[in-house]
C-alpha cells in the first residue's frame, strides 16, 4: 500500500503550530508508518516536492516568498490544510497591515530610528519584500480543510490527520472542512 505523502508548511508567524504538531509524541511514530512527511521546516528539505497527498501550512501569506510557496504548495498539493489562526484568519501577523504601507513602516523602523547600518533588510537582500498586507492563506490560494487555533491543540491537528488518512477529507469539493 503506498503511505500517503504529507507536509507542513511554514508562512508568516510564529512556529508555535509546528510545535503543537511535534506535542503529538508517540502518535507521531504511528503517523510514520502510514505516511511519509515530504516536507517541513522541521527536515533539511529546500525545494517543495510534488505529488504530495495533503500539506498542512502555518502562517499567513507575508512576503513574496510566502506568496509563491503557497502558490507552489496548492499547485503540487492535492489537499491543502490551513493549520493555526494565522493561515485561518491572518491573526497577530495581520497586525501590521492597519500600520500602512510597509516600506514606510521599515523606513521608521529602520532608517528613521537608531540603528546599526540604517539599512532597511529587504533592501540588502536580506529578507523577502513585504506584501503590501498580510493575508490569510485562503485569501491566496483555495484551502481544502481549516484547523484553527493558536496554536491548534495536538488532539486536533492529530484528528484532522486521523481523518485525512482514513479518507474523510474529499480531494478538491470545493467546500472547505474546519476541525474545531
């Protein structure tokens, strides 16, 4: 029987929903024997693969490098979980987009203020461009399945994997499911 191909996916927040899903413990052994995890910020793994059978994302749509990896995550994924308040509803991420235009806000923060070299980090290269508001994944791309909360408990990231892997979750019906 071929394993179902699962990942998770980190976007704009704070990891604390991949923590949640490593609080599954021994559940995670079983998980690994029915499923290879193809993916994760958790694993050592650059490029997002395709075929995979369901991912799982956590955080909102941020930056531009969130954008295209949602945007890589649906077109390779059957089944695409929003995983936490932040990917279900833009949550604390979201909380700069009443603040304006983000390049005037990292002028403030870094020009503007004392700062070491007064470079604005996306401007060095060293992060991506802000988008000009942070959004919820389903705003981005169609999301299959919601599991919210901040972050969600592992009872319920685990029910909603449950359910995945016993066929529960039907592939694309165009009506999204929400665990919780």
């Amino acid at each position: 029987m071929k394993q179902a191909r699962i990942a998770t996916a980190w976007l704009g927040g704070c990891s604390g929903c991949h923590m949640s899903f490593l609080d599954m413990d021994e559940w995670l052994f079983e998980l690994a024997d029915v499923a290879d995890i193809v993916y994760s910020p958790i694993a050592d793994i650059k490029e997002f693969p395709s075929d995979v059978d369901a991912t799982l994302v956590e955080g909102a749509v941020a930056n531009e490098d969130n954008l295209e990896l949602a945007r890589d995550i649906r077109a390779k994924s059957r089944l695409v979980l929003s995983f936490g308040d932040c990917a279900v509803s833009g949550n604390v991420t979201a909380m700069r987009n009443p603040l304006g235009d983000p390049l005037q806000i990292l002028e403030a923060v870094y020009v503007d203020a004392p700062d070491r070299d007064g470079l604005i980090p996306n401007a060095a290269g060293i992060v991506p461009p802000l988008l000009p508001k942070v959004l919820p994944l389903h705003k981005i791309i169609r999301v299959d399945a919601f599991i919210p909360g901040c972050p969600p408990p592992a009872d319920r990231i685990q029910a909603a994997l449950e359910a995945l892997l016993e066929g529960v979750l039907p592939p694309n019906r165009g009506e999204a499911i929400r665990w919780g």
